[in-house]
C-alpha cells in the first residue's frame, strides 16, 4: 500500500504509525547541517504532531517511520532495545563479493563526522549476502543485527567492497552512498500482530544497479504487505 500525501511517499498509515519511502538528498530532523526540507516537518504538515522512531543519513533512501501517538512510543523503543525490529537494506558496492559474510567489528569515532572499526569501540554486528554480483559491482541484501551509526558503511569498507558514492568512505563513483532501507518488520504497538512494511528503490539506485550489471537482483524486492 501506498500513496503520494502532500509530495510524501506513504507506505503505510493508520491511527498510531506512519511510514514513508524517504528519498535520498532529504534531511530527517533538523540539525546543524540542515537544509529545507527537514523531513520531519513535511510529516507533521501531514500528519500532525509525529515522533520520529529511527534515523536515515541523508543520502540514504528507503522505509522510515514516525508515532502517531506518544503512548505507544516505550513498546516502540523497547522493540528496538530488544532486537524484535527487523531491518534490511539493499546497497550497491565496489567489487565483486561472492559469498555471505557476517562482519562482527566494534565502531568508534574517528573524526568529526566518520567513524571506522576500532578496538574498544562498541560492538557492530553486520549481515552482508550478494544478491547480484559482477566484475562492476555488487547488489547486497544487508540485515542490521546492531544500529551503531554509519555502521553499514564502514564495515563495507572494512571489508574492501565501500559503497558505491560514498565519498566519506572510500568511493567517488556515483552521486550518492548507494544504501536503500528495504524492510522493516515489527510488531504493530496497538494491535500486537506482524507489520511489514517495504519500499521499492529509487530510480537513482536501480539506474545504478542496471549500469553496474546487477539490476536482476532487485527483481524479487515484493512491494509493502502491511498488517499481516
């Protein structure tokens, strides 16, 4: 399901959630490198008052989601304290990688805004399976089993195959990082029954796909099923 409300890409609505497919160049909450338009002030143009549940970098795109209501927020932040929140992503990297990996390397800051593996920083725990794979590039179905910041990222770079346009880590070859938040999975905090809720990529990151030799592997991305 899903709907275009005041330029916004809602993918599923109801009285306590909403979700959008965010697209890449946007800003999710105001901060000190903000520009219009602030994401989170487009959804409460929409909505009304909304509380924002879970952060994207600017340059990513994908499912996001806001409460409607402040009294199911402590289910939502206990969901996501206990792991019971699924998240996936696609990226596209350099090289070809042909084999699942589970990257198990602690995060630290490393400079104003980068962040890198390091010894004593916190534990960051990636699942990276290639869906595609050439001698261009690869398309990736990515499960975060921690949510450190930037941690897809680093610890694709880490590995040797860094995002294709993530300037920040490593690779210059095309406008933008190329990470899209695929799915989410969660329990609904009113009803208690599964809530899926996925979002197809961006014609940017799909271009980017066919251009890398990789683009079948989006094929079997099923669209938003809701409530379950």
């Amino acid at each position: 399901m899903g709907d275009e409300s005041g330029g916004l890409a809602v993918l599923y609505e109801d009285e306590a959630l909403i979700f959008l497919n965010k697209p890449p160049g946007i800003v999710v909450q105001r901060g000190l490198d903000a520009v219009e338009p602030i994401l989170v002030d487009l959804v409460a143009l929409h909505a009304g008052p909304v509380f924002l549940m879970q952060r994207l970098d600017r340059g990513t795109s994908g499912v996001i989601f806001f409460s409607k209501l402040s009294k199911v927020n402590a289910k939502l932040t206990r969901q996501f304290e206990t792991k019971r929140i699924r998240k996936r992503y696609l990226a596209i990297c350099n090289g070809e990688l042909g084999e699942r990996q589970i990257v198990d390397a602690p995060l630290a800051r490393t400079g104003t805004i980068t962040f890198g593996v390091r010894d004593g920083g916190k534990r960051a725990v990636t699942e990276i399976a290639p869906r595609a794979a050439s001698a261009h590039g690869s398309l990736l179905s990515i499960v975060l089993h921690t949510g450190r910041t930037h941690q897809i990222r680093v610890h694709c770079a880490a590995i040797g195959h860094p995002l294709a346009g993530d300037w920040l880590y490593g690779a210059r070859d095309a406008a933008r990082p190329m990470l899209h938040a695929a799915e989410l999975v969660m329990t609904h905090p009113l009803t208690n029954q599964p809530l899926r809720v996925a979002a197809p990529p961006p014609p940017d990151f799909a271009a980017e796909a066919e251009r890398r030799g990789v683009v079948s592997g989006i094929e079997d991305e099923s669209p938003s099923k809701g409530c379950s």
